[in-house]
C-alpha cells in the first residue's frame, strides 16, 4: 500500500502553488501541515485527480491518479463539501453511494454501519439543513468512508467541531490509519499530536518537513511556529 507523489508541480500564469513536490505515503496517518497560502488544498486536490498537475504525477500502488481503480479506492473529504440541505443524513449517504456506483444493498448497510460511527444513526431520519456544523463535518466523513477506501485524505476535516467531537475524530482517524493511508491537511497542531505517525509541512508550495513528530522535535507547535515565524495559519 503505496501513495507516490512525483515532482508534483501546479502553476497558475506567474504563480506556482506547488512547487515539484514528492514524498511516499505508507500505511498510517500523515499529517499535512502549513500556514495560508501554502499550497496544502492544491496538493490535496491534485493527490485526488481532481486538479491536473502542470508537472509530476501521483499514484497508489502503480494506478494514476485519473484512473478509475485510482477512485474506488479513494475516500475525500474537501474542505468544504456539497450537501442537498432538504435530503436527510440517510438519503445522502445513498445518494453519494450511487454516484460511487455502489450496490443498493451494500450502500444501504453500509450507510447505516457508518452514520453510527460517526454518530449520527439518531439523526438519520433528520433533514441535514438542521445539523450543526459538527454534525455536517462528521456526516462528510461518514460519506468520504461509503466505498471502504484504502487511500483517505481529509481536508481540514475539524473545522466546525467542539473540543469533545474533535477527540472523537482524532480516535476515528487513528484507527482507520491502522489499516488504511490516511493524509489529514489542518493547520491545528493538536490535531495530529499523538496518531500521526508521520508529518508533511508545506511553505510556499514545497515541503519544507517530511518526518516523524519526534524528529520534529520535543513540541511540535513549537517547531511549527518556528517555520512559519507567527504567520497567519489558515
């Protein structure tokens, strides 16, 4: 199980948001740190085939990024993820498993083992534009979760969640990592303190760390703002 980015370069006319880019991801959680404007969503979108890169390719275990086995074994969650406000949670999930090409009876376990996961089996008969906004982040990953990936990247995936919901997510996340590649982007070090095995931090479109916490060093905030110098994360 093999996450390879290859000199990943994206250009916008005179700008460059990521700058030839390369790392290997293994089984595990990777954290992917980094202030506004470093260039994590355009790395994160063009790791999911969603954004072609000007330069470099990405693939997990030797299918591109623009092949269909390279999505069935994609799990996403954007930062910001589209949801029809009148569907229920229920009717969501079954309506993002068949636009995964799901079986209707697989989708419909599937659906329900996963919304208790994150909670929400209570509220599954309940209109999503009555969710808070923790609960709309937690049904983003029931849904990134729905055709069982092996590659799951999240985006920013605790904004909108309570101190409480936030350590119930960093213990989903941690063992999902057990058996899957887990890239979660944040710009909250607390996030990744204790299940990420591995960080990734990005300034100015290239990384700067490729290492564990530990060769980090004795805090990791400390290290972060050492990088960045007090900029303003995102």
């Amino acid at each position: 199980m093999l996450l390879t980015a290859d000199r990943l370069t994206k250009q916008y006319k005179n700008k460059i948001a990521v700058d030839r880019v390369s790392f290997k991801l293994e089984k595990g959680v990777t954290g992917l740190l980094g202030a506004n404007g470093a260039g994590k969503t355009t790395l994160i979108r063009m790791l999911c085939g969603i954004l072609t890169p000007t330069g470099g390719t990405v693939s997990f275990d030797g299918y591109d990024s623009s092949s269909e086995e390279f999505r069935s074994l994609l799990g996403y969650l954007p930062q910001e993820f589209g949801y029809y406000p009148d569907f229920t949670a229920r009717d969501f999930m079954l309506y993002v498993a068949a636009l995964k090409g799901l079986d209707k009876t697989y989708a419909a376990k599937k659906s329900g083992e996963l919304l208790e996961l994150v909670n929400l089996s209570d509220e599954a008969k309940h209109k999503i534009k009555t969710f808070s906004g923790g609960m709309k982040q937690r049904l983003g990953i029931a849904q990134a979760l729905l055709n069982d990936p092996k590659l799951i990247v999240l985006d920013e995936p605790t904004a909108g969640l309570d101190p409480k919901e936030r350590v119930r997510f960093r213990n989903m996340i941690a063992e999902l990592g057990k058996d899957n590649i887990v890239l979660l982007s944040t710009h909250i070090v607390s996030d990744l303190e204790k299940i990420a095995g591995k960080i990734l931090v990005m300034k100015d479109g290239g990384i700067v760390f490729n290492g564990t916490e530990e060769e980090a060093g004795d805090n990791l905030e400390d290290f972060y703002l050492n990088v960045f110098g007090g900029e303003e994360n995102e």
